[in-house]
C-alpha cells in the first residue's frame, strides 16, 4: 500500500476512531462505576492517534522517537504506580504543565525550521502562512502560561509556596494585564516581522508566557486551587489544539478541543459548588488571614471533645448514620476503616450513607475515587443536592477529615468569606462527631462554627487511628 494511499485513507480512519474513543471515554469518566472502563477506552484511543500519527509521518528517523516514547512511558509508569491519592491533584497539575510546555516546544520548534532555518530572508506570515502564525504565537502564549501556572498550583497544593496562602503583590492586576496585552502586541509583531530580526520577539514572548503564569497563579489562595487546576487543565487542551493547527494534525485539533471544552465546563461545575464566579477565583486573595488569626485555634471557645468510646455509645443507638469524608481522610489512607466502620453498623441495623460535596478534597470525584478504592458501595454516596434533606432526620454524622465545606458559616453569616458557598447542613443532625488532628482552618483560613455547636463533639486524631478506635469500640458494644 503506497503512502499516499495510508495518508489518504488509513489514517482518517485511525483519527475518527481514535476520536470516537476519546468521546466515550470521557464520557464514562463522568461515573465512578464506569470511569476505569472509560479510562481504558481513552488509554487506547490515545495509542490509535500515535499510531496514526506515526502512518503519517512515513518512513522517518525513529530514533528520537522511539526514545521518546520509552522515556514518557518509563516517566508515566513510575508516577501512576508510585504517587499517592493524596498527591493526585498535583500530579494532574504537573501533567498539566507537561502538556503545556510541550505545546509551546512544538511551536517554537516549528518557527525554528520554517522560519529561521528555511525563509530567513521572509517574513513571519508569508513563511508559515498567516493562520499559522498566529497559531504558533497561541501555543507558545498559552502553553508557557499553563507550565509556570501549573507548577505554582503544585507548589501551592504541596504547601511548599507559603503554605497555598495568597501572594499579592502590590498593583498586581495593572502588572498582570500589563503584561498580557505586552505579549499580545509582542506575538503580532513577532508574526509581522522579518524572520531576521524575529527570534527577539519569539523568545521575548516566550518569557512573557512565562512570567504571566507565575503572575496569574501566585494571588490564588489554596481555597481556590481545585478550580485552578481544572482550569490550567482547559488552558493545556486550548494549547494543544492550537498546535494542531501549527502542524496541521486535525486530531490534535479536536482531542485538544475536547480537553479545552471538558476543562472548562468542570471548572464553571466547581465555581457553582463554591458559589464563586470564574472572575473571583482570578482575581485571587481568597484565604488571606489577616493577623496571623484566620480561624486559629485560639479563636474556639466551647469546643466539646470526647474519645472513641463514648462516640461508640451514641452509635450504638443510631438508627442512621451520614458519613462524610474529605481530604482529612484522604491523607490519612483511612477509606479501608471508614468501610470497615460502615459494615459493623449496617450490621447493626443502622442506614448509612456517605455525603459528598463536589469541592470535597484537592479535586472534583476525589472523595468518589477514593472510597472506590475500598469497594464502598456506589449507591451509598449521595451529593450534595440528595443528602441535604436528609440530615435533619439523621441521628448521627460523622465528619472524616472535611472543614469549610460542612462550615455553616456559608450559610449563616454573610461576612464571611465563604458566605454563599454550598455546603453539606451536617449541623442539622442530631450528634455530629468531627475527626480532626486539630482545630487549624481549611483551605478557606477561616473558623469553623460547626465546632462549636451544641451537638458537635470533637474527635481529635489522625482519621485512620480514630476509625480503628471506633470500630474496636463498636465491636465490644
């Protein structure tokens, strides 16, 4: 079969199923009951597209690529099998900013060859073609701002960049859209410049890219990051897709649309659940404390605490019980023993469900995932919307680990900085036990008065130690 003819038929046929596979393998991620099947479906989708790719391409030197390969699944293969739950936020960041340092490469590399080693004696546009041009100046905007972006949210989510609290600089918003209309102006001169004097304002915009990254992250407090994350997601997919149009692959265009458009609507899902609009979380300063308080333990005053035993007690008489979990649970590895906990109540007589709230945890479905991992029952886990209702009628509930999004402050205090914000009513319930290490904020910075509610006791430990506590009581009951 000659190469014409592969170009021609073969690899359309490859991109339309590779795509097809991608649609619903993003589709079945949207469940946890599907989500490794549609993991799997996109897995083999994204090897049909190398493998067309690579049809495309011809008879080249595989050498780069094959070594490239090896070295990305080596790298791929090392982070899936060693990073922790807790970690996966960051994880999806880092791989954001791959994607995007990745995008901004390839369209420098292609400026480099057309451009600067082929037409030095053209112009920009007549050398790529106009279209092209402006798609390489997008990528490489859109890429570099989504690499530095994404590794300022990972040092962010790891606490390692003034523990994920804000960093506003002085006249910020004036820098920061300084800066983006500077490289603006420096990208449509690059595309009108002679490919001589050129390099300057591709590199010039290169570093632009950079710094507005940084720029664009660092006044976003740790409250907020899930939404940055999931936004530097749609930023690395936008990126992709425009060196699609670089290289003129159309399935890069469309895989890299498909992430833009995914990353988006995910974003606008977790602003609604923090009832913040898109503009809030960009302008930042959200989870400033200002004094040094911001919700420290010497602001509680009637915080009740009690051990595992007398919760014991109180269970042991509970006709319904709502679990609910949050990142508390996810560092502690504490999914097994909450499950644990729930089959001895069940056992028991006693209803028990889990109340998750989209923001639960450092990303959307993490709290899904992780009780997954411990064979938690699908149906037990209600959102938001269908266990509020419930806690009214609930005799106990039991908060693993989550702080600002069981607040009632959100909904009783319309100072606060949270003021708004959905929230799971676990106040309603008749006893609330709270397993904390503590009484420090959540990523908001701000107290809790759900600590010191009347029917709220404290149950101060690490998540996992708690639960087997708990569960040996109960077992003695």
């Amino acid at each position: 079969m000659s190469h014409a003819l592969i170009q021609s038929t073969v690899v359309p046929i490859i991109y339309l199923l590779s795509t097809v596979l991608f649609i619903f393998g993003i589709k079945q991620l949207s469940k946890v009951r599907t989500a490794r099947r549609g993991n799997a479906l996109a897995g083999i989708g994204m090897l049909l597209a190398i493998i067309g790719s690579l049809l495309e391409l011809g008879w080249v030197d595989y050498r780069w690529i094959v070594g490239g390969m090896l070295v990305g699944t080596i790298v791929g293969a090392a982070f899936a099998i060693r990073v922790q739950m807790t970690a996966m936020p960051e994880m999806v960041a880092l791989f954001n900013g791959f994607g995007g340092i990745a995008s901004a490469l390839v369209g420098m590399s292609v400026y480099w060859d057309l451009v600067v080693q082929q037409s030095a004696s053209g112009r920009v546009y007549e050398a790529l073609g106009t279209e092209a041009a402006v798609a390489v100046m997008l990528s490489i905007l859109v890429g570099g701002v989504t690499f530095t972006g994404s590794l300022i949210a990972l040092f962010k989510l790891q606490g390692s960049l003034k523990k994920g609290q804000p960093i506003l600089l002085p006249a910020r918003h004036f820098i920061t859209f300084g800066l983006l209309l500077a490289a603006f102006v420096v990208g449509g001169v690059a595309v009108a410049a002679a490919a001589s004097e050129s390099v300057v304002w591709v590199l010039a915009l290169g570093a632009a890219s950079l710094v507005l990254g940084v720029l664009l992250t660092i006044p976003i407090g740790g409250a907020d990051m899930p939404v940055v994350v999931s936004l530097l997601n749609s930023y690395s997919g936008v990126a992709a897709s425009m060196t699609g149009f670089v290289i003129g692959n159309p399935l890069l265009i469309i895989a890299g649309a498909m992430v833009g458009a995914a990353g988006l609507i995910l974003t606008q899902i977790m602003c609604v659940a923090m009832n913040r609009s898109l503009l809030n979380v960009l302008v930042g300063g959200f989870g400033v404390t200002e004094g040094g308080g911001g919700g420290a333990s010497d602001e509680y005053t009637t915080v009740t605490s009690c051990g595992a035993e007398e919760a014991a007690m109180v269970l042991e008489n509970a006709e319904s019980v709502i679990i609910i979990p949050g990142y508390g649970l996810a560092v502690a590895q504490a999914q097994h023993a909450v499950r644990e906990l729930a089959d001895l109540l069940k056992a028991r007589g006693t209803r028990v469900t889990y109340g998750i709230h989209p923001v639960a945890g450092r990303m959307p479905g993490h709290m899904n995932v992780l009780l997954a991992e411990a064979d938690v029952p699908y149906e037990d886990l209600l959102e938001m919307d269908a266990i509020n209702p419930e806690f009214k009628n609930t005799d106990v509930v039991i908060v693993v680990g989550a702080n600002d999004v069981v607040n009632p402050a959100a909904t009783k205090d319309p100072s606060s900085p949270i003021a708004g914000m959905p929230i799971l009513n676990a106040h309603e319930a008749r006893s609330v036990f709270v397993i904390k290490r503590s009484l420090s904020p959540g990523y908001a910075g701000i107290k809790n008065e759900l600590f010191e509610y009347d029917n709220t006791m404290m149950i101060f430990g690490d998540a996992k130690k708690v639960l087997q506590d708990l569960i040996r009581e109960v077992k003695e009951l």
